[in-house]
C-alpha cells in the first residue's frame, strides 16, 4: 500500500490534472502587457551546423495510415550509424519553425502547441550519425542548425545514469532530451500553462514516434530520467528550464523483433 505521504501526492497531481478554475481573478503578464519571452533560447557556441533538407532522398513511408498501425516502441537498435539527413528529418518534424506570426509573436511549427508558446527546446546525444563527433547537441529551430556544445566522455556510462540506468538506450543512434522553458507558457495562460505544457510535450513525442517510424527507425520516450544529470549535461539552470522528457532514437531491423520479444518476457511470465 502507498504511504500516506505519496497518496498525498497522488490526490494532488490528480487535483492539479483536472482542475478547472482556481477562482483567481488575476490577469496574466501576457494581459498586463508585460514583455513576451524570446521565442527561442540565443545559441550557446560559436559551433554551428547547418542541416539540410532535402526530404525528397528519404525513403519516407507516405502511407500514413501504415505508419500509425506499425508504430511501436522500440528499445532494441541495430547501433547502425544513421545519417545527418535523417537526424535533420526528426528535428524538423518534431520542433521545425515553418512561419512566424506577426511582429515576432509567436512560431507555427510542425507540431500544435496551446497558443503557439513552443516552450522547449531540443538537446541531444550524437552517437552513431554519420560526419557527427560524439557529443551534446542544441537545435536551433528559427535557422535549422544545431550546434556543438562539448563532448562526452564514457559516453554509454553518461547516457545510462542520466536515464536512471536503463542501458538499452545507450545502443540508440542519438538520444533526444526535450527541456521546458515554463514561462514561455506562463507568459500567456499564467497558472494554467503546466497543464498545457504537458500535453504540448505530448505533441512533441508523437511526431518523433511518427516520423522515426516513416523513415525505419525506432523510438522510445522515456519519462524515468535522473533530471538533474540531464540538465547539467546541457548546463540547464534547473529553475528557469529543465529536462522534461528524453526519447532515444536508433535503427531497427526484422531481426531485432526476436530481441523486442525477449525484452517483455517478463509481461508473459506475470500472463501464466
């Protein structure tokens, strides 16, 4: 049985997830006209990567409806190089800047986001992508670029405690770990924003299943991660923006699906 503390905690998260007015008549900094936050975070380096983006040499599955029904998570890859077509193909699919609406107010991207705050931002591990050293990565979003931000030493032990030990991730091509800027969203919906922001996340991951599915590779997001490893591995301050979630992506093959099978054995055991 949980202790009283965590039933605590879970009677509130509850609370928080189906709240619907606090009884506050306060008006958000957006309504008080106060300045909006950037759109995006300035870059940290003076190391950038332009990407490219020609789609067209993809094979991209473009039935999209054989795409949804394949869609699984995949914790079992190939650790096959993937290329730096296909990394550009994921960043730009989950948090690619298509417009900007008005005088800088807002971007249209490639996912839904509640009032178009795109509150995160997109770091990642380069493992195996061709013409990548091994290292941590930022995406510029308004430029499409990334840029270098230092490398990583004992890399799979980075990873694997950074994940809270779950070391099938380190076999992943590239590890994605998503921070939220809160006040991004605060900015506008004020107290209400948390709620949205965890949906708007949800937005995020779907394209990256998605979009890994159509060009053959696979994902799996990952929700139990030691935050503050990852925020330090990308010198987050914890407060003002902070790691979210993180979702590996590497290549996968047919012959693997005898290892995906292997890797929920346990759920057939608790079957019989």
């Amino acid at each position: 049985m949980p202790s009283e503390q965590v039933k605590a905690l879970i009677r509130q998260g509850r609370e928080f997830l189906k709240s619907n007015d606090f009884g506050i008549e306060e008006m958000s900094d957006q309504q008080l006209r106060l300045p909006q936050p950037p759109l995006v975070k300035d870059k940290m380096t003076d190391k950038q990567i332009s990407l490219p983006l020609n789609f067209d040499e993809l094979p991209i599955d473009q039935n999209f409806l054989n795409v949804i029904n394949k869609r699984v998570s995949h914790r079992v890859y190939t650790e096959k190089k993937i290329t730096l077509l296909e990394l550009s193909y994921l960043l730009w699919t989950t948090q690619g800047v298509k417009s900007i609406r008005g005088n800088n107010y807002a971007t249209l991207r490639t996912v839904p986001c509640g009032g178009a705050r795109h509150e995160f931002e997109t770091y990642f591990i380069a493992k195996h992508i061709e013409g990548l050293e091994v290292g941590a990565y930022h995406y510029l979003p308004m430029t499409h670029e990334i840029e270098f931000i230092k490398s990583i030493d004992e890399i799979d032990e980075t990873i694997s405690k950074s994940l809270e030990e779950q070391k099938w991730a380190t076999k992943a091509s590239v590890i994605f770990y998503w921070s939220v800027i809160p006040y991004r969203s605060e900015w506008r919906y004020s107290y209400f924003a948390h709620r949205i922001i965890l949906v708007d996340i949800g937005h995020v991951c779907q394209n990256m299943y998605i979009a890994s599915e159509s060009i053959g590779l696979g994902t799996c997001a990952i929700g139990a991660f030691d935050r503050i490893i990852c925020d330090t591995l990308f010198s987050l301050d914890g407060e003002e923006e902070f790691t979210i979630l993180v979702s590996p992506v590497g290549s996968v093959s047919i012959e693997n699906d005898a290892l995906e099978k292997d890797f929920y054995a346990f759920l057939k055991t608790q079957d019989e």
